[in-house]
C-alpha cells in the first residue's frame, strides 16, 4: 500500500532561457545540483527513456522515466514505467532579460513503510526543502556556466 505525494517548488535564474533550457535538459547532469539523485543514464536504444537511482540516508531507489511531453523552452514532462512510481514535470518561464523561472512539480508513491517511520507532512517537509535547495544549486550551476560563457 502507498500513498501518492507531491510537491512544487520554484526558483528564478539570472540568465536566458535558452542557457537555462539547455543545462536541465542535459538529464545526466542532474547530480550536480540534486542532492538525493547519484545518477542518470539515457538510454542509447531510446532517448525518451532513462534510468535514475535515487540514495539518501541508505535508502536506495531506482526506476525507468518515461519523457512523455517535451517541448524546448517550456516544459519537460515525466513518469516512471518501471521502479520506484514518480511522475512530474519541469516548466521554464522566459522573462527576457529579467532571467528566466524553473518551476519543479514532482509527484511520487512512497512506500507504505516510509509513512511507518514518519508522518506524511514530516516527509513532505524535508523533500520540498531539498527540491528547493536542489533548485538553489541550479541557479548557482547555471551562474557558474553563464559567467564561463
């Protein structure tokens, strides 16, 4: 038995769109900024596909994502098809030269004994400050690129 959770966080950057895009839509970086995602492997035979393994505190989760809607500079928007069950989607707002907005929803089924050891607004708590903090360490990932540029 699980119960479905999700969670929305967003963050904005200073810098374009286009920069901002290209950096989160490289998903085999995504360790370098989130902290719970050790890694990231599309698959050769399908690029809609990848497999992500999840480690924190010795739990250790993997699954199969699914891209099931992308479109550049908008949005890129995912489920799991096999492992652990998540689905979500990654929205991008252009705002010229004010930057841009990362907008994070991330919806997952947890296992029943995960609710056992803590309650469902204690969990939610430390996975939305880590998804805020994961997109903290994108903006300071993006700077980092932007002033490389």
């Amino acid at each position: 038995m699980s119960d479905w959770l999700e969670h929305t966080v967003q963050i904005e950057v200073d810098a374009p769109i286009d920069l901002v895009w290209n950096l989160w839509s490289d998903l085999e970086q995504m360790p370098n900024w989130m902290k719970w995602i050790e890694s990231v492997k599309v698959l050769e035979d399908d690029p809609k596909l990848s497999r992500w393994k999840l480690a924190s505190g010795g739990f250790n989760f993997t699954w199969l994502s699914r891209e099931i809607k992308l479109i550049p500079h908008q949005i890129l928007q995912w489920e799991s098809v096999d492992g652990l069950p998540n689905r979500g989607a990654i929205r991008f707002y252009d705002r010229g030269e004010q930057g841009s907005i990362v907008k994070m929803t991330v919806a997952y089924s947890a296992p029943g004994f995960l609710f056992q050891l803590m309650d469902k607004l204690f969990l939610g708590r430390i996975v939305e400050s880590t998804l805020y903090a994961d997109l903290e360490r994108f903006r300071q990932y993006v700077l980092k690129a932007k002033g490389s540029r």
